[in-house]
C-alpha cells in the first residue's frame, strides 16, 4: 500500500510495485515474495520515495497455509495505528 505526494514519484513507484505484484486497488497490491524478492522491492522503493512526504506500508500475511501474525513495515511517514484490537478492512 502506497501513498505518494508526488505524480512523478507516484508513477515511479507504480511502476516499481507492478513488477512484483498484482494490483486489488488504486494504490494496494498483492505480492507472493521470497525473502530476496522483498529486499529487492524495499531497495527499489527506497530510491524512488521521499521518505518526509510519502508513505508505504508493507503488510506480511505469513504464508496462506500457516496460522500468523500480521505485522506491519512502514517507509516513509508512519500513520498512527491503534495498539490493539484492530480490525483491518
């Protein structure tokens, strides 16, 4: 999930999120990564965010056929999130 403040850096990193995954909306998409595939897309969006304007938010789902913990990774501006007891729609 991404939110960019910029139209030359929103394209830039559209284009960069597309190549590791599949669109569900405007700025979420679905990513099946190895472990080297997510460093890769966090490097590259590195060098396209401004880290003090944009924000993306990485959410691991832990593997489909495991019980997990879904936690959180933020570039950029971090939004406030409750503690506990959210529900993510």
């Amino acid at each position: 999930m991404y939110d960019i403040r910029s139209e030359g850096r929103l394209r830039r990193v559209f284009q960069v999120v597309s190549g590791f995954g599949d669109r569900l909306q405007y700025s979420v998409y679905v990513c099946d990564l190895n472990p080297s595939e997510l460093v890769r897309l966090r490097w590259d969006l590195d060098d396209e965010i401004n880290p003090m304007e944009d924000s993306v938010a990485i959410l691991d789902m832990g593997e489909l056929s495991r019980q997990t913990t879904i936690g959180f990774t933020f570039l950029g501006v971090r939004p406030d999130l409750p503690d506990s007891g959210a529900t993510i729609i």
